[in-house]
C-alpha cells in the first residue's frame, strides 16, 4: 500500500498536479540559479524529464557534433516563433488549469530560450551582436516574470496576460535582432 500524506488526502487531483508542477519549476529554476553544471548538460537533462503529453513534442536536430546536445530543429527565428505561438494559449490555460501552464511555459524555457542563450546570448558560442544578446537576456528576464506569476497561488488573468504580452514583444525584438545580425546556427550539412 502506498505512503499518503495527510496533506495529499484532501487535495484535489488538480491541486496535486499544481504542486507537481511548481516542484518542477523550483527544481529546474534552481539547477539553473546554482550553475553547478554547464549550462548545456543542464538543459539537456531538463529537456528530457519536461515530457508534457499535452504539448506538442519538441522536435530535435540529428546529431551534430558542432551542436549542444538537444538543440531544436531550426534556428534562433524558428525558437522564436514557437516561443510566441506556444505563450499565445498561456492566459487561458492560466484560468482553466494553472499547472499545464506552468508546465507549458517552463517547456518552452528550457526547450527554446534557453537553447537561444547558449548559443546567441551574453557568453553564447555563436554571439555575433551585442544588442541581440542583450535582447535575449530581456527575454530571459520576461520568461522568469512569467513563471514566478505562475507559481503563486491564484494570478490575475490580467497580469498574466501582461506577462505575456511582455514576453512576446521581447520575442519580436530577439526575431528582429537576429535577422539584422546575421548570425546562423552552424549545423553541417547532414542536420539541415
């Protein structure tokens, strides 16, 4: 028979997913905090244990020994634009189950921002711009605002709305920054 909590029996299917989730979070946010590790093993392994059955898989490019481990198909526009049309659906989900969307954003953290950083960011191995890679860190900021607002209790849908309107001006401006920069994820010809 399995150990139970006191404090799990009178919860609600829905409040143990909350829980769940907001242990995903704060685990993931804490890795990351604590840089202990590269910041590529770490999204590596958080990109294999965020499996949501609800979101659309996350697609991954062959195997390119130029390439982090888990990079997503595509470059740092393709990262973007599933960025934004992945927030799109976050206030709504916000009201009608919290805990998917945290789920859903904190995928789409690890999965595409962070892959973004580690390559066009502040110490990216492909930085070729300044203000791109300081655009990139904004997002970054945007998607930590997004996820803490997510983790309390009961968010305003306003504010969650915000956040993601925050967010996904600051998408644009990473897209737009990376075109005029003309910076490209090298892949070899086999990956593309």
């Amino acid at each position: 028979m399995p150990v139970r909590f006191k404090f799990v029996e009178n919860e609600s299917q829905n409040q143990l997913n909350m829980r769940f989730a907001s242990l995903t979070f704060f685990i993931a946010a804490g890795i990351a905090a604590c840089d202990s590790q590269p910041r590529e093993q770490v999204a590596s392994a958080a990109a294999a244990a965020t499996t949501d059955p609800d979101t659309t898989p996350v697609s991954f490019a062959a195997t390119d020994s130029a390439l982090i481990p888990g990079t997503p198909a595509g470059d740092l526009a393709d990262w973007v634009r599933d960025i934004r049309s992945g927030i799109a659906a976050i206030p709504a989900l916000a009201v009608s189950d919290q805990a998917a969307a945290q789920s859903r954003t904190l995928d789409l953290y690890i999965t595409r921002q962070e892959y973004a950083e580690m390559y066009f960011g502040v110490d990216g191995r492909q930085r070729r711009s300044a203000e791109l890679a300081a655009a990139i860190e904004t997002a970054e900021e945007r998607f930590h605002e997004l996820m803490k607002l997510l983790a309390a209790e009961r968010p305003s849908a306003d504010d969650v709305r915000s956040a993601v309107a925050a967010l996904d001006e600051q998408q644009a401006t990473v897209g737009r920054l990376w075109q005029l920069s003309g910076a490209r994820l090298h892949r070899s010809s086999a990956a593309q």
